[in-house]
C-alpha cells in the first residue's frame, strides 16, 4: 500500500475545502463568544463578593478539566441542542475557561497607577475597565489568545464527532469512499497546519498594530 497517493490527494481537494468556510465560521462564532464570557467570568473571579468569586473558580476549574469532546457530547446528547449551536457552546464553555485566567493574568500585569489615575479622573470602576484596563489587559494577553485561536481552529474538527459538515468531516467522508486513508489524513493535516500558519501571522500583526 502506499502511503501517500498524490492524484487522490489532488481530487479530493475541493471537496475537503469545501468545508473550510463552515470550519473558519465556527471558528469566529467560538472565537467572539469565549471573550465575552471569559471576561465575564475574569470579572467574577475578582469580584470582591466571595460567592461570586467561588462561582467562578468552580466554572474555570471544571472547564479547564473537561474535555471538550466530554462537553460536546453533553451538550449534543444531554442538552439535546442541535449540533451547530452544541459545537459553539461546548467550545466556548471550555475556551472561556482558560480565557478568564489570561486576562486576570494580564490585569496582575497592569501598575496601580492606572487604576489611581482614572480614579483621579472622576471614572467609575465600570468606567476604568472599560476604557483603561481592559484594553490594556488585551494587549497584554495578545499571545496568549493567539494560542487559544489555533486551539480553537483545531478543535473545531471535533464536530465531525456529531455530523457537523466541516472541513475534517468532509475529509472522513472522502477517506470513507475512497478507503486510502492516510492520504486524505495526510492532506487534511496540511490544511489544518496552512491555516493555522495564516492565523499566526495574523495574530502576530494584530500584536505588532497593538504595541502602538
């Protein structure tokens, strides 16, 4: 047997990629939804009210032990969701989780003479978050999101786990027809790591525009 056919590897292409768009949507959707709550949740675990606090130590350590095809499949067979939004929510609950401990991170990285200085100002606490922490808490967690990002792309192949018609999906479906296949793994390894060299340097001048 071989153990790369290049003619297979070629004609499979376009129907492998064919499930790129679906893969870099779920990618976005799962990329926007896990800053929202892991800053949500960052925001509860300095919260000065303990229970909240406990709340959000409880969430970050649960999330940060699961694994993400564990809460897939709670989220698909227990929640009964269908299996876009069950892909998103699993994927955000887990990426959240690691999320709020790099940005509480990077606020213990933040001098107190910020916070004095917008209290100075006459800004509320809301108000110093908003516009002077936070934004400097993301400059500061730039690399670390950039990690989360190609987690992420790669966890969106989990899907295929529950017949969402991503790119390794389609790529499983090709290997199914034509039974070679360690060369529809080989192909699809190289796509996965193409992205993931785009997204690189796109994190890597979103951190450059940022240091500005």
């Amino acid at each position: 047997m071989n153990l790369f056919n290049p003619t297979l590897a070629l004609h499979s292409l376009p129907t492998i990629l064919s499930g790129l768009p679906l893969s870099l949507t779920l990618l976005v959707a799962c990329f926007i939804t896990s800053n929202v709550v892991g800053i949500l949740i960052m925001l509860l675990r300095i919260n000065p009210h303990r229970a909240l606090s406990l709340l959000a130590r409880f969430y970050i350590s649960f999330f940060r032990g699961v694994p993400t095809l564990v809460v897939l499949f709670l989220t698909y067979f227990g929640a009964n969701l269908d299996a876009i939004s069950a892909t998103i929510l699993s994927i955000t609950l887990v990426s959240s989780a690691f999320i709020a401990e790099y940005y509480r991170s990077a606020l213990l990285g933040i001098n107190q003479t910020q916070y004095d200085a917008a209290r100075a100002l006459g800004f509320s606490s809301l108000q110093t978050m908003q516009y002077v922490i936070l934004p400097q808490a993301f400059r500061i967690v730039l690399p670390s999101l950039g990690n989360v990002l190609l987690d992420m792309f790669k966890g969106t192949s989990l899907a295929a786990m529950i017949t969402v018609s991503e790119m390794f999906m389609k790529a499983k479906i090709v290997a199914g027809a034509s039974q070679d296949y360690m060369t529809i793994y080989i192909v699809i390894a190289v796509i996965y790591w193409l992205v993931c060299c785009v997204l690189s340097l796109l994190e890597q001048w979103t951190e450059h525009r940022f240091q500005y």
